[in-house]
C-alpha cells in the first residue's frame, strides 16, 4: 500500500491550500510574491508531499481560529465604502462615483477641446465641436448620477 504523502492529490485539495494560502497573505503573514509561488505550487502539486511545505510555516487551522497562545487568525480587513458593499480594502474606489469622477470627465473633456482647437488652428478651419459627444453625455450621466445620490441621501 501507498504511503500516505505518496498519495496523489485532488483538485479539492489543492483548492483547500490555495485557499488556506489566501488567508494567510490576507492576514499578512505571505507577500504577494511569497503567495504567488505557493499558489502555482499547489495547483502544480502532484501528491500530498508536494502540499507539506506549502503549509509548514503558517499556523494550522481555519480563519478566526484560536490558535495557542490565546492569539485568533483574522481575515483581511474590509471597509465599508458608501453606498456600496464591504470591498476588501486594497481595491480602488468604485468609478462613476464622486470627486474623482468629474475630475476625470473634466480631464478626458480638457484634453478633446485642445485637440480640436489643435486640429481647427492648423487647418485654418473651424472643425465641427466632435468632442461635445465625449463631454455631453458623460456630463449628463455624472450630473444625473449626483442628482440621484442628492435625492437618495437621508436628511437628518
């Protein structure tokens, strides 16, 4: 009979360390480069000795366990974004929303206008105002859109 290490692995498994991996580099304790090289590892492990080491230095057991010590694993810290779900904290904000949204629509309008005055001056010829089908209705779905967040927002 087999040795228990010599036994070739299954896919669950291998989803069970990539997962357990993820928790360990939401907690901290891998770099994403650290993560990265366990995580191809595991998905190319072909038995169970091959997963061994993948493990061997990060803590046994689910997040939020209580491990020895009295010390508990955490998953990674999330934030609460308005008007949006909890988002795992090292994603950008949400687009289409905010400051940073017309400061890009502001942006995108700049750069057209001076690409047609560009192109108008160098032809000698007033071009047809092509960029206000950029700027207009971009313009018009980020005022509507705060419109919607004026009306929505509780008065208190």
């Amino acid at each position: 009979m087999a040795e228990q290490g010599a036994v070739r692995v299954s896919d669950a498994e291998r989803e069970d360390v990539a997962r357990r991996l993820l928790a360990a580099h939401g907690e901290g304790r891998l770099t994403l480069v650290e993560y990265d090289e366990r995580v191809g590892a595991a998905h190319a492990a072909v038995v169970r000795d091959d997963l061994t080491p993948l493990l061997a230095d990060l803590p046994a057991g689910p997040v939020g366990q209580v491990m020895d010590r009295g010390t508990t694993t955490r998953p990674a810290p999330t934030r609460r974004r308005e008007g949006f779900p909890l988002v795992p904290s090292g994603l950008p904000a949400p687009c289409g929303s905010g400051r940073g949204a017309v400061a890009a629509w502001a942006t995108v309008s700049l750069v057209n206008v001076v690409i047609w005055l560009a192109v108008s001056l160098g032809t000698a010829a007033v071009m047809y105002p092509w960029w206000i089908w950029v700027a207009g209705p971009w313009g018009l779905a980020l005022a509507l859109g705060g419109v919607g967040r004026a009306v929505a927002r509780p008065r208190v």
